[in-house]
C-alpha cells in the first residue's frame, strides 16, 4: 500500500507510512521509552523526592500500570500486553487499505508519545533535583484529581499546538495527533472530575 497524492505528507512521513513494520517499530520505541521514563521517575521518587513530593496514590495516572509503577516492575506483563495489542491494531487499520485512516491513527499513536515524552523528561529533572533536595525545599502534597488536572491541561496545550500545526501545514499525522491529545486531555478532565467528587471534601 502506498500513500495517494491526496495525503499531504513529506518524504520522511512517506518513508514510515510506507513500511508498516518501520511505522510500528517506531511508535513500538516510544512505548518502550515511556515505560522507562515512567520507572525511572518511580525509582527517583522512592529515593529522596517524595521527601518534598507526596501522590497519596502514586505518580501513575494509567490505573492500568499503577500496581506496576508502584511496584517498579522491570517486567511488566501488562505492558507487553498492550504493546502487542497496539501493534496489532496498527496493523489492522493499514491492511484496510485506507491510507488516510492509517496516517491518522498513527499520528494518535506517535503523537501522544511525543507529547506524553516532553511531561516525562520535565518530571525527571524535577525529581532528579528534588531527591537530593537541590533548589527544592518543604513538602506538598499531590492529590490524585489534581494530578489529572494537571496533565489534562498538559495535553491540551499539545493538542493546540498540533491544530495550529495541521492549520499551517494540513498533514493527516499531525491531525491524528492533535486528534489523540486532545481525548486523552479530555479523558484526563472527566476522571479529575469523578475522582474528585469522590474525594473527601478539602477544607476552605
């Protein structure tokens, strides 16, 4: 399969999009790199920085991998379950033979990796500096709805981007992006909002 001419791309989007194993491999390794930024920032926070950073509920907003991340799990069995999973969806939507489809979903995909990197790398150096206490000093505490909140907006914000992005530039990846931050934004807002009606209520 390859891209028609309606598929506003470049040549380096034309090199992943046409080998579906390339495109897979791909996003497969920012999966990868995602799980590792997740435990090293759990194995950063065990040493020293919940001194000065509390999540009553843990630093993993994915309930899915919370007792993993929890646990910093080397081997995670639920997240090969999903990394295949995912592949194998990928491969789905490009048997269909749906060029723009497969662009679309692959820059969901890529997309909220690439956005999901930049948070990762940020609290890094946070925490990195926070469990030798260097420019870091007291405590606060992170309720989990305010955690939500907090990457519901960081999502957004990715998800404007990329529109202003697909406005200048009218590629399919960067829509399928902007497209994959901005539900993950909103589903990071309706699950703040849940769990914080079932929070005890905060003093005024």
């Amino acid at each position: 399969m390859f891209l028609s001419p309606s598929v506003s791309s470049t040549w380096l989007l034309d090199l992943f999009l046409n080998n579906i194993w390339l495109a897979i491999a791909v996003w497969a390794g920012l999966y990868c790199l995602d799980y590792i930024f997740t435990m090293t920032a759990a194995r950063f926070h065990r040493d020293g920085a919940q001194q000065h950073y509390l999540f009553p509920e843990g630093i993993e907003l994915n309930p899915f991998f919370r007792d993993d991340v929890a646990r910093i799990r080397t081997f995670s069995f639920r997240f090969f379950l999903l990394l295949f999973f995912s592949a194998g969806l990928l491969l789905i939507v490009y048997e269909l033979n749906v060029p723009e489809a497969f662009v679309v979903v692959w820059g969901m995909f890529v997309g909220i990796q690439l956005a999901n990197h930049c948070r990762h790398i940020r609290n890094l150096v946070v925490f990195s500096y926070a469990r030798q206490s260097a420019g870091v000093s007291g405590r606060i505490q992170y309720e989990h709805w305010f955690s939500l909140r907090l990457s519901s907006v960081d999502f957004l914000c990715f998800g404007v981007l990329f529109l202003l992005l697909f406005l200048f530039w009218g590629n399919l990846f960067i829509l399928g992006a902007t497209l994959g931050c901005c539900s993950l934004a909103l589903r990071h807002f309706i699950d703040s909002v849940k769990k914080r009606k079932l929070s005890p209520k905060e003093e005024t």
